[in-house]
C-alpha cells in the first residue's frame, strides 16, 4: 500500500518566493516519511470566485465549469492537507480565498446528508508574512480552518514566518523551515494513524 497522499496547496501568486519555499521543506518532509505529496499551485489552477448562487447548496453541487472540479478530486482522495499562504490583508490572496469560498458545496453535501460528514483529515497551514500590518495573521488562520473544516480537514497545526518580505528572506529563518519539514512527517503519521 502506497504512504498516504498529502494535498500541498500553494497559495502565492508569487512564485518560489517565501511560502513556496516553506511548502517545499513541508514536501520533502512528506516525502522522506513515505508519502505522497501532490502538489497544488492555485494561482495556476484556474480557479473562479464563487458567485454566490447558491445552487451548490441545495445540490452539493458547484455549477461553475472550470478548475475548481480537479481541485475538488484533489480534496477528496487527499489523506492529509498542506496550504502554504502569504498573508494578504490580514487574510489570504484573493486567489486562494476564491478556492475556499468554492468549497461551498461542502458545505450543502453536509447540510442533507450527515453520512457525507467525513472523519476530519490532518491538516497544516504555513504562513509568510511581512509583519508590519497590526491587524496580525489571525484572519488568514480562521478563514483557512473555517473552508477546510467544511471540506473536511482539521488545521491542527499552524506555523508562522514573520517578518519575511523580500524573495529569499525565508532562509533567514531555517528554524521555520526545520519546523515545516518536521511538520511534513508529522501529517504523514497522523493521516497513517487514521487509515
Ligand atoms: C497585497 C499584499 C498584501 C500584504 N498584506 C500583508 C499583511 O496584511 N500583513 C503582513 O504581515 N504582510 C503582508 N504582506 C507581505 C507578505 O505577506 C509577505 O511579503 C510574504 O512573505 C509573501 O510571501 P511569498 O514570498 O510566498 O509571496 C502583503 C503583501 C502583499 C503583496
């Protein structure tokens, strides 16, 4: 049997810069463990905001046709999930917050059928942020355990980076970086313990 498959969400829209290098320590992490990493780069994805029509919630069913229908594959035969972030605003790119508002249909799967309500799946959050904002970080945790939770993931474990602006000012940081890798093997064990 194959190790267990873990989500990795990069939620940047700025490639290999800081969040993208923690996620990387996160896969190797997974990798070294035994697991799968599948990677995710939702600024490529093709992912549309929500539009609020609300069908999903009386078919658990999205009817907007695009990217959003692989993410919704990748969720569910995830055994455990990742989501490297900068944060934007407090909260999250707005990219990455039009993939949590689709999970939406989630939420009207479990609203009619309380069988749909999977056992929660591990889960880790990796935030970047620059740090001058005094509105902190707090907003782009709960957002992400809220959608998450919905999809069927408890963020159990959530590791900051602040004071990380410029490209490269995460390797000023290897304890951060030691942290996500351990954080990689440590979602493979828990997901293992789940199975
Ligand atoms: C549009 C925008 C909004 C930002 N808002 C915040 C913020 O509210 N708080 C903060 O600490 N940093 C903020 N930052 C800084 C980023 O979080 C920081 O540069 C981060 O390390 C970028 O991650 P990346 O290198 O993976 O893209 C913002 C950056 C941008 C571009």
């Amino acid at each position: 049997m194959s190790g267990p498959r873990v989500l990795c969400i990069a939620g940047s829209p700025r490639r290999g810069c800081n969040s993208d290098r923690m996620l990387a320590a996160l896969v190797e992490g997974v990798a070294g463990a035994g697991g799968e990493p599948v990677r995710l780069v939702v600024s490529q994805s093709g992912v549309q905001p929500c539009n609020g029509c609300n069908s999903c919630v009386r078919t658990g069913v999205c009817i907007v046709n695009d990217g959003m229908h692989a993410v919704y594959d990748a969720l569910d035969s995830a055994d455990a999930i990742a989501v490297a972030t900068p944060v934007y605003f407090a909260s999250v790119p707005a990219s990455l917050k039009a993939l949590y508002d689709r999970c939406q249909p989630y939420w009207g799967r479990r609203r009619h059928d309380a069988a749909a309500v999977a056992p929660k799946r591990p889960g880790c959050l990796l935030l970047t942020a620059g740090g001058g904002d005094p509105f902190g970080t707090q907003c782009a945790v709960t957002s992400t355990r809220s959608a998450l939770a919905v999809a069927g993931f408890s963020i159990d474990e959530v590791i900051e980076a602040v004071g990380v602006d410029e490209p490269g000012d995460i390797e000023r940081f290897p304890n951060h970086l030691e942290q996500a890798g351990q954080a990689g093997e440590g979602l493979v064990a828990r997901a293992s313990a789940g199975r």
